[in-house]
C-alpha cells in the first residue's frame, strides 16, 4: 500500500488550509498513494482562536474534506476541530474519509506541558480509534498521544499493523530529537508502521511564530516496526511516499513479539 504524508504550514484562514488539503491530495492521488496523512491543526494553526471555527463532523469545512477525498479518490486523515462542552471548549478531532472510510478521533492526552496548558480550551477524547483501508488496520494517535505507550499498543491489539501520529510538534531545545525519539519507540513498542505527520516549521519559510502556540517543527517521518526511520523530511514543507508492506510487520512480531509477551498490571 502507497501512502503520502503531507506535511505543510498551516495559518488562520480555513479556506486557504483546505486548498492546501486540496492541492496535496491530488498531488498524493498522483503519486499513487491510496491515504494521504495531514498534520493536527490542519484546519486551522495553533495561536490562533479556536472556539470560533469548531463545527461538527458534518459541518462545512469537514464536508468540503469529504468532496475532496470523494473527487480524488483518496482517503484523507486531516486535524480539525469539533465542538466541545457547554460551547467553551473544542475537541482536537482527525478527521478520516474516503472510499469506504469515514470516522473520527478526538485527542485522548491533552499537551500540558512546556508552559502550554492544552485543557484550558479542548475536552479529551475517551476512546481510541482504528479504521481500516483495503484490509490494512490503522490506529490513530494526537502530537502528545506519541508520549503514551499504551495507546499505541491498545491499536494493535485491536488489529493495526500501522499508527498514525498527527501532530503540530512545539518548539524548543531537543524537541525535535523528541519527535524523532518517541515516534521511533512507539513502533518498537507496537511491532507497528508508525506515520509521524508533522506541520512544518514556520521558519523553513519565513514565517515568525507567536508566543508559546506548538506550530510545527517538521521532520515527519515513516518507521518502521522495529524502530528504524526509513524516510524523514527537514523542517520544510513536503510531501513524503512511503510504500508498506503487512508482511513487515508480521515478520517483526514473529521476531519480537512483544505483544504477545506483554503482561497487563
């Protein structure tokens, strides 16, 4: 199966980000892959307001997604924002549609950390999410959901062969190492693909970042079920293939099957 990962910079206009979905889709389409994988905050960049924008699942923005992963015949993975509770908080929602795929994933672990406080605008997700294309299970994950071993295992326990990370990374002294370290570590973990989507760093293209908002530092990357980066992009945008083979992961979980020697406490 052909995949693409779209890492791009996403700003405060929603219809400018959704040509950007646009645009990469049928540039993905082109290229061969069956999934094109967007980052978190697609919909609209982190440092800017979120509450204003949320909508529904069957709201326009994710209706447009669907038309152009209708059109292009693509199934499409791209982070919004849907309503929270009592109207003063968002969810942080992937998005998944396409040819026989249309589901959703709300962040389960909010970003608490470095100085930013995730839960003072977003309510977590409760339950995580795998979807399948073409007889490939996937499991969905969210930027800090990368630090939380067992929801990576809990998707392949419920039968994915890849995990997908959609993040917008924060900036900061060794955070891309982090990235880089996590994403890696949690295919170790799951025997699993990981697909770590990233937005782009603002800075690859002149842009200047606000206050202490995570928009991206780049370096999406596809590993491998042992572990092992097969393909990086730097901070710039790009869109990266990737070709996955099940039997990978099959071959790996006979070598090391570490959910099947796993013990729950």
């Amino acid at each position: 199966m052909r995949i693409a990962l779209a890492q791009i910079i996403t700003g405060r206009e929603l219809d400018r980000n959704l040509d950007l979905v646009r645009n990469s889709a049928r540039e993905a389409k082109e290229g061969g892959a069956q999934l094109v994988i967007f980052p978190e905050a697609t919909m609209r960049a982190f440092g800017n307001s979120l509450l204003d924008i949320a909508e529904p699942l069957d709201g326009p923005w994710a209706s447009q997604v669907r038309a152009v992963a209708a059109e292009e015949g693509i199934v499409i993975v791209a982070g919004m924002f849907t309503p929270g509770s009592a109207g003063q908080k968002v969810r942080n929602t992937l998005l998944v549609t396409g040819p026989g795929v249309d589901t959703s994933y709300d962040k389960i672990h909010l970003y608490d950390a470095f100085g930013f406080a995730e839960s003072d605008t977003v309510d977590a997700g409760m339950q995580p999410v795998t979807f399948d294309v073409d007889g490939v299970t996937f499991g969905l994950a969210t930027c800090y959901d990368v630090r939380f071993p067992d929801l990576f295992t809990e998707n392949a326990e419920r039968g994915a062969l890849v995990n997908i990370v959609c993040a917008s990374w924060g900036a900061g002294p060794g955070k891309v190492e982090q990235w880089k370290l996590l994403s890696r570590a949690r295919a170790a973990d799951s025997t699993t693909f990981v697909l770590a989507c990233g937005q782009g760093d603002p800075a690859s293209v002149g842009l200047e970042t606000r206050g202490s908002a995570p928009t991206g530092v780049g370096h999406s990357a596809v590993v491998s079920p042992f572990g092992e980066t097969l393909d990086e992009l730097d901070g710039a945008p790009g869109l990266l293939f990737a070709d996955l083979d099940p039997a990978v992961v099959h071959d790996a979980r006979a070598k090391l099957p570490v959910l099947a020697n796993r013990h729950k406490f």
